[in-house]
C-alpha cells in the first residue's frame, strides 16, 4: 500500500495540507497537541484529587461525629 501524499490537520474549522506548513508551523502543532494532552490529564488528576480529598473529608466528618457522640454519653452522666 502506498503512504498517503496528502495528510490534513483542521485548526479552527479550515483544513490544512499538512505539507504545505513551515517546519516553525509544524512545531507549533506539536506543542498545541501536548498541551492538549497535558490540559487533559490535569483535568483528570484534579478530578480525582478532589474526589480523594471528598473521601476523606466524609471519613473525617463521620469519625468526629463517633467522637461528640461520646462526648455527649459522657456529659449526661
């Protein structure tokens, strides 16, 4: 099978033939494509932080209410 001449990239709804772009260009897509990868997996990480801290605040809620509630056997004796 033989490569494909014309690759396309599509930045803001136009099509660009991959060939035609500067090497400056091209670089210029690569950075954008990393960012985008690294935008998107700091987007999961901080997702998931705040599911972890949610966890673990609903821990610490429910220990502190097992604490006043012996708190409170011992003021009513």
């Amino acid at each position: 099978m033989a490569k494909k001449d014309k690759e396309t990239l599509v930045i803001d709804d136009r099509e660009y033939n991959v060939n035609e772009l500067t090497q400056e260009q091209i670089t210029m897509v690569n950075h954008v494509a990393d960012l985008d990868r690294k935008l998107s997996s700091a987007q999961f990480n901080l997702f998931q932080l705040q599911g972890g801290r949610a966890y673990f605040m609903n821990m610490l809620n429910k220990s502190l209410e097992v604490v006043d509630e012996s708190d409170e056997v011992v003021e009513d004796v």
